[in-house]
C-alpha cells in the first residue's frame, strides 16, 4: 500500500505541476508504468480499466471537437452576445443570464467544454465593455463554476457521467430522467451563492450599444445553420442509443466524423487545426490516471471506501445519500473527480448494497464527483482548463482566493 500511495500522490503532483515538456498526459503514463513496473497492477488490470473508460474518453473527445468546431464557427460568441443583449444593461441580469448559458453548453458539450470555450468569450465581452477587473472577476468565476456545477443533468456532460453509467449499465434516458432535477437545483444554488458572494461587485449598468450585433460573430451563415441540425441529431441519437444498446461514442464519433467533412468545405473554419488542438492529451491521461488510482484502490483504498459505504446504509437512505456524496466530493478534490469516480464504483459493486439504497449511491457518487471537485483547482479537468485558459489571457487566480469561493459554493 506504501508503495501505491507514493506512485499515486507523484503521479498527481507531476499532474499539477506540469513540468516543462511534461504533459499531464505523459505524467499519467509515466505513473502507469511505474505501478506495472511495480506490480501494484498487472496487464489484466491495465485492461480492466481500459474497458471501463475507452468509451467516456472517446465521446469527451467528440464533444470536444464539436465544442471547437462550433466555436469557430461563432456559435457560442452568438450566443453570448443575445444574452448580453437581452439583459438590457443590467449587469445582474446578464450575470444569472451567462450562468444560464454556460448551463446548457455544459449540458450539451459537457463541462471541459464549457470551461474551454465560453470563458475566453465571456472574458473578452467583459473587458470589451470596459468594466473594471473586481466587476469582471465574479464573470470569470461563474463561467468555471457553473461548468461543473451544472454538468449533472445528460451522461455527456461529464466524463465522470459516462464512467459511471457504463459501469453500473444505466441509460441515457433513465439517467436523465434521475438528474434533469438535481442539476435544476444545483443551477439555482450555483446562481443563489454566487450572486450572495458578489453582489458589491457586480456592475450596475453596461453599454449594450457598443456590443456587436449577435449575427456578425457568425462566419459561416451555411455552417450556421446546419450546426443546428447536428446538435439536433446528436440529442436524438442519445435517446435511441439506450434501446439500441448502442455506446454514446459511437453516437458522438459519428457526429463529429460528419461534422468535420461538411466544415472541411468551409473557408472560415480550419478543421486541420481543430483536429491538432482537440485535447488528445486527455485520451493517454484518462487510461494512465485510472491505472495508477486503480492501482491504490486495489491496495486496500476501495475496500476501505467500500467499509465506509455499508457504514453509511446502516443510518438509512438520507444518511447513505448525503453521506455518499460529501465522501465522492472530498475523495475527488483530493485526486481528481476522474478516477475517483470509478475507485467509488467499485467500491459500490464491493459493498453489496442492492436496491434503492444502491441506485442513491450510484447517483450520490455522480454528484458528489461533478460538483466536489470545486473545492480545490485539481477536483477535475475542467478546473485545470478554465485556469490555463485565464493564465492564457493575462490573468492569474491564486488557490487561496478560488477555494474560499470553492469551499462555500459547494457545500
């Protein structure tokens, strides 16, 4: 266990820190190989883990490149300026009206896209409306918060989703169906505390003229306009693939495959560039992590989990459900909501709760590992996103000031 836990907590420093030339995805798989040096796992383990991750790790990437295509296309910046527009210049208006957006990119894109498309636009709508840096901060913490917080309600709108309905065998319309109103509820918090929290510095007023008009952020009218039957068939495509029993990867890949041929004909959207910059980074993390997590879990982790679990049901089905949630949310600040989802699964197939006390569990798990990871900066990939996206356009964001946001809005 000793020597799980060492691999672990390096593997996730080196996550963090990101050294020179060391991407968070060679970091993952330089842990991986260390524990199957080791023999903390073995190749069955390895193949274990693949088989429960390869089809969140391929559709995050379909969404992704979606996210981007759409991006390029002005989708999101269209948008965003129709929200700014219609909240007339009143500046809590158009606070609660991007948190309502960055709900549905989040929902419909999952939360990395979220966090990787809206934040840049809604940071640049906010400096071009010349506000001060203390009216813009509360935009930018919106825009990273609510991409997690509001990443409950489809399978796809978070890696963490896909696992664990993969894992327990659950469909996109039973899930939805569990979280369309939990997600409802953490949208309302999410726009309740952080209203509460920045409220003096929120702007009062803004210049709704000198915004562009929202049709001028389109670059291609025909792209446009058949995005929208994309995301169209996309939305179909999830409700049929729970009869069908077809995996969500498959939907989102061939959506995405379709989506890049039509665009390729565009002269406004560089698709080869799209492609270079799609976060296959992610693709090598998500198998390297899960590997090395696992390999902790296996070590005596999971079976602790697990203990703790069966403890839990003895209080009954609000004790379990609550209790449930908070330890996925703390476990998943602490080393990330990815492979802390699938040790939490396991933990739940090795408990031997069955019946509702099981489904409360299983949808405990989910929350508390999309919404715990906003308690620190390294709870999910999301929060690393949106970070490097702020680092990227000039502004930094220290730990101390995004937990004592973090710590509230989350419990």
């Amino acid at each position: 266990m000793f020597i799980a836990s060492f691999i672990f907590i390096l593997t996730l420093l080196f996550v963090i820190w990101q050294p020179r030339g060391l991407s968070i995805g060679w970091s993952a798989t330089i842990g991986a190989l260390v524990a199957l040096a080791f023999g903390v796992v073995d190749w069955a383990d390895v193949w274990f883990v693949t088989d429960i991750v390869w089809n969140a790790t391929f559709a995050f990437v379909g969404i992704i490149l979606i996210s981007l295509l759409l991006d390029e296309i002005g989708m999101f910046e269209w948008s965003a300026l129709h929200m700014a527009r219609l909240a007339r210049g009143h500046g809590l208006l158009l606070f609660l009206l991007l948190m309502g957006l960055g709900a549905i990119v989040a929902a419909l894109f999952a939360n990395d896209g979220a966090a990787l498309i809206l934040t840049p636009i809604v940071l640049s709508m906010m400096r071009h409306l010349q506000l001060k840096e203390a009216a813009i901060f509360p935009f930018i913490m919106a825009s990273g918060f609510i991409a997690d917080t509001t990443s409950l309600p489809f399978v796809i709108s978070n890696l963490v989703n896909i696992v664990s309905a993969d894992f327990f065998g659950i469909g996109f319309v039973e899930y939805a169906i569990r979280m369309i109103i939990p997600n409802f509820f953490s949208l309302l918090a999410t726009m309740l505390v952080l209203t509460l929290y920045f409220w003096k510095q929120l702007p009062k007023q803004y210049d709704v003229a000198s915004l562009r008009e929202p049709r001028e952020a389109i670059r291609d009218e025909r792209l446009f306009r058949f995005s929208w039957w994309i995301i169209g068939v996309l939305l179909i495509g999830y409700v049929v693939s729970e009869p069908l029993h077809i995996p969500v990867s498959f939907i989102v890949g061939a959506a995405t495959i379709v989506f890049l041929l039509v665009a390729k004909q565009s002269d406004v959207v560089h698709t080869r560039r799209v492609v270079k910059e799609a976060p296959w980074a992610i693709v090598v993390f998500s198998v390297g992590m899960y590997i090395v997590v696992y390999g902790f879990g296996k070590s005596g982790f999971t079976e602790q989990v697990a203990s703790m679990m069966q403890s839990l049901t003895e209080g009954g089905l609000f004790t379990a459900t609550v209790g449930g949630g908070f330890l996925a949310a703390i476990s998943s600040s602490i080393m990330n909501n990815l492979p802390s989802v699938m040790i939490h699964a396991l933990a739940i197939e090795e408990s031997g709760t069955t019946g509702v006390m099981k489904e409360a569990l299983i949808y405990a798990n989910v929350i508390g590992s999309d919404l715990g990871p906003k308690f620190t900066p390294i709870g999910s990939l999301a929060t690393l996103v949106w970070l490097h996206v702020l680092k990227l356009h000039g502004v930094r964001l220290s730990w101390l000031t995004y937990m004592k946001v973090g710590l509230l809005l989350t419990i």
